[in-house]
C-alpha cells in the first residue's frame, strides 16, 4: 500500500512539473519601466518588422548587451510594435508585443522563449520557433539569437 501511495506522489509531482513547464509564459508587468531603445522605424511593407518599435531589456538583458550580446539566463527583452499612420513620424495604434526569455530549456530556439501577445497583452496565437526563431537564427546566431545589440539603447 505504501508504495502505491509512493507511485501515486511521485507522478503527481511530475505530472505537476510537467504542467508548469508547459504553461504559456505571461507579459511581464511593469516592462515599460525597463530601459527602453529608441525609436525604430521600418517604412519597407514587405518586412516583418514593418512599423514602429521600441525595445525594452531587464537589468539581466541590459548586462548581456553590454557584454557584446551574451545574455544570462533568465533575460529578458520585450519588444512593442506600433501601426505607422499617415506620417511615420507619429506612433500608430499598438498591433503586438513580443517576448524573449532566455530560458536554456528551449533547445528548439536557441536557448530562449519566445512569446507574441495582442496589443491587449494577451498571449497570441503566433507560433514562436516558426515565425520568430528562424529569422533570429538567420539574422543573429553570432550575437546569442538576439537581433538588436547596446547601439539600440542610446
């Protein structure tokens, strides 16, 4: 009997690990307050990073910038994309946010997490190893997966 009790916690447990990796990760509160790049502008419709965007680095992303984009675990970095209106001079409405962890579990993307979230902050339906990895694998696997480097911070 004591070994069923036994059994019964020991999957219990893994099963409940199991969940909480799985989880899908939230927006971090309180981003906005973390250091912010300026101002990107990318007027070329046909690029996936057409738009407005600011960046915003934790304290740990900020220390991986500084040492020429080698980030610690548990960095991480989000990025707004606003709409360009009529005048790319002024912010459009806000269309997404994105997400990068650095989490060494994410064999599949480099070593991070990648997450999209509606303008609501809301976690998207976008799929992170297909839509954003393969570009950051192309565009900056020399610089740990992370495409902007300390010049964005200004």
């Amino acid at each position: 009997m004591n070994s069923i009790v036994a059994l019964i916690s020991a999957l219990f447990i893994l099963l409940s690990a199991a969940i909480s990796e799985a989880a899908p990760p939230a927006l971090p509160k309180g981003y906005s307050a973390w250091k912010k790049s300026e101002r990107k502008v990318v007027t070329d419709k046909s690029s996936l990073f057409y738009g407005i965007h600011y960046i915003y680095a934790d304290k740990k992303a900020q220390s991986g910038y500084q040492a020429g984009n080698k980030f610690p675990e548990g960095s991480r970095i989000v990025v707004e994309f606003f709409n360009i209106k009529d005048n790319p001079a002024v912010d459009g409405s806000k269309n997404m946010i994105v997400l990068m962890q650095k989490d060494r579990r994410q064999t599949s993307s480099g070593g991070w997490l990648f997450a999209g979230f509606g303008a609501d902050g809301k976690l998207s339906s976008l799929d992170p190893v297909t839509t954003c990895f393969g570009c950051h694998q192309k565009d900056a696997a020399q610089k740990d997966f992370v495409i902007s480097t300390k010049k964005d911070f200004k």
